[in-house]
C-alpha cells in the first residue's frame, strides 16, 4: 500500500512540475494573454495596460446621431474594460487634421487615424479602428484576443460578402510602419482614377499592391490598373478589386493557412472570410442574428434599427454606472430571435462565401474580356 502511494505521489510530482513549466514557458515565451493581479495583460514581448487599446470611430459630427446605438454600444463595453474608446472628427479635432487635406471623407479619416497614432505614440499601443455603424453584439470577448502579436503590425479582414479587403475596420500596432501605411492609404486618394467612382474600399487593393509590391507579377498588375483606370460603376471595380486579389494569393507568404494571408514577412495579415480571428463582419449575412462566436457587427444604423426593431429588445442607452458595473451584460438585452447557435450562423455565411467565389472567378473572367473589348475599341479607334 506504501509503494501505491508513494507512485501516486511521485507521479503528482511529475506532473504538477511540468504543468508549472508550461506556465512558465506561457507567460514569457508564447502569445497567450495572461491577466496579473495590477491588470497588466502580457501579450507576446508586450506588457499591456487596458486603456492603452484605443477604438477609434472617425465620424462626421452631423452624422452621429444615425449611429447611436453602435456608439453607445461600445462606449459602455470599452467603460467595462477601461479601453480607450474616442470619436474623431475635423469638428473635435482641428489639431489632427491640419495636413488631412484629403477631399473624400472615406480618405481623409485615415488621415486622423494616423495623426491620432503619432499624437499619442507614448500612451497607446494598439488602435482598433471601427465604422461609425459598427457595434459590439457580445462584450464577453475582449479586444486582446484579436490583436497582433510578434512580427504582426497590421490587420485587415476579408469582405464576406465580396473580394475587398474591409476598408471600415483594421487593427494596427501605434509605431511608424502601420502610420506609414495608413498615410499612403489615405493619400491614395491623388492616385485615383478621377473618372472612378470607387472609394476607399475599392482603392485599398491598390495599396496593398503598391505596398508589398508586385515585382514577379508586373505585368499583371499593369493589366489590373489598366482595368481600374477604365472601370465605370460598381460591378467594373468588382472586377478591378478580382484582379488585384488574384495578384494578392499569388503573394501571399502562408497560402495554406486558413486563418490569414501574410505579407512583408509576416508584418501584414489579412484575416480571411472564415477566420475564427475575425473581429467583425457584415449584420444582414445572417439576417441581424448573432451567436457567441461574433464580437462586432457592422450596419447598426439607427434608422435600420428603428424601422425593423432589430437586436436588442428597447433602444441601447446604458449609464455610466452600469456599465462600469460587474452586471454590466444587462445592458445588452437581446430580441428573442437575435442570438442564435454558431451552427446556424455559419451556414449562413458559408453560402455567402461560396457565392462570393463564384462571383470573384466570375470578375476575373469579365475584367479579361473588359481589357480585350478596350484594346479592340481603341485599335479601331
């Protein structure tokens, strides 16, 4: 009987010593988040307090009221966590629009984002940028789960729905690199086209491109801007938009991976469409249901809201308090039909990411037929 429990024991030793060494090796070593007792979250090389995570919404200050319910939304969920949560604007913020000279708002607020950055490089760390119309369904996640980690500095996501890259939403590390990329995404503006009527979220393929550059596909790439050059009209940039993602894959550093696809040795990650790592995704894929797995839903505009009595039971109008409170989930009190299982909602969006494909191999086909009825018209011309 004393050698079974001396083995036990022995045996309890071992393993209660290798649990503590996997501890260890988590704590310093890998990316997992760990929350200390002072609230300092260690997150890959970084030690992170809360409030150096900003959101950050760049609106135009008449145009709030259409998005109270996503402000409020994470106004309260950032009070909870102590995030940093600020709305920016040329009207609050005259100091860091001085060189955002940009004529398109959709360029211009990149601008802010990147000033913003640099105004306050020695207090925040991370910036997650979001629409004005994007709120958060679940607050039980917490923005640490989505942000880069080691050699990572910026996020972008996959459209669901389509083949942008989102143009609302991305998360990047405050250092120079990211600044730099969001200026030259901002100042893209003066490379545009002036006959194309495409915004941010079609010019952002050009700035990847541009970026991470296309030296083994210069050819290619020619073509595709000789499309954007031409492109009338949404389904013309659609093909644009095909092109320069068919260049991005054949970049892209992780072509297996199912989570992302990696650029500038692993600086730049674009999570794709079924990516778990995702933060956000459109409301009406799944017909403004939700289940445990989403954060953020982009689309909550008041008038929407109102008309069709979507989401949540009464308007979102929280108090400080209460957010601030450990029974702040009260707050979010659902319509009964809103959360649903993960199972209902990837089905959902799985059919809309099939359709997409189809349609991005459908753009691909069209854009070569755009280029060879141009190069025809202007041969007769």
């Amino acid at each position: 009987m004393d050698i079974v429990k001396r083995y036990i024991f022995i045996l309890s030793f071992i393993i209660n010593f290798f649990i503590i060494l996997w501890l260890l090796n988590t704590y310093f070593f890998n990316n997992t988040l760990i929350l200390t007792k002072n609230n300092i979250i260690k997150l890959g090389k970084d030690n992170l307090l809360p409030h150096q995570i900003a959101i950050v919404m760049v609106n135009e200050e008449y145009s709030l009221p259409k998005y109270v319910q996503a402000i409020r939304s994470v106004w309260c969920y950032s009070l909870q966590y102590n995030y940093t949560f600020v709305i920016l604007n040329e009207y609050r913020n005259p100091e860091l629009s001085i060189n955002c000279n940009q004529k398109d708002f959709m360029f211009r607020r990149h601008c802010l984002i990147s000033n913003f950055g640099q105004k306050n490089e020695d207090k925040i760390k991370y910036i997650v940028f979001i629409d004005g119309d994007m709120g958060v369904v679940n607050p039980l996640h917490r923005l640490e789960e989505y942000l880069p980690k080691n050699e990572e500095e910026i996020f972008f996501c996959d459209r669901i729905f389509n083949y942008e890259i989102m143009a609302g939403s991305y998360i990047i590390r405050n250092n120079l690199y990211t600044r730099n990329f969001i200026n030259y995404f901002a100042d893209y503006e003066y490379k545009m086209p002036k006959k194309n009527g495409g915004r941010d979220n079609v010019a952002l393929q050009a700035v990847f491109l541009d970026l991470v550059g296309p030296t083994n596909y210069v050819e290619k790439y020619k073509q595709c801007l000789h499309i954007y050059n031409i492109a009338v009209g949404f389904e013309q940039n659609m093909m644009f938009v095909s092109c320069m993602r068919n260049i991005l894959s054949l970049l892209d550093e992780t072509p297996n991976n199912l989570d992302y696809q990696t650029y500038d040795k692993g600086k730049i990650k674009i999570l794709r469409k079924l990516s778990p790592k995702r933060w956000a995704r459109d409301t009406d894929l799944t017909n403004w249901s939700f289940c445990e797995n989403d954060f953020m839903l982009h689309g909550w505009k008041r008038h929407i809201i109102d008309k069709e009595n979507k989401e949540f039971l009464k308007e979102f109008n929280p108090t400080k308090k209460l957010c601030k409170s450990s029974n702040f989930f009260e707050v979010w009190k659902y319509t009964l039909l809103s959360k649903v299982s993960c199972k209902e909602t990837n089905e959902l969006i799985v059919k809309w990411v099939e359709d997409a494909y189809k349609r991005h191999l459908n753009d691909l086909n069209s854009s070569k037929k755009l280029l060879l009825y141009n190069k025809l018209t202007l041969s007769t011309s």
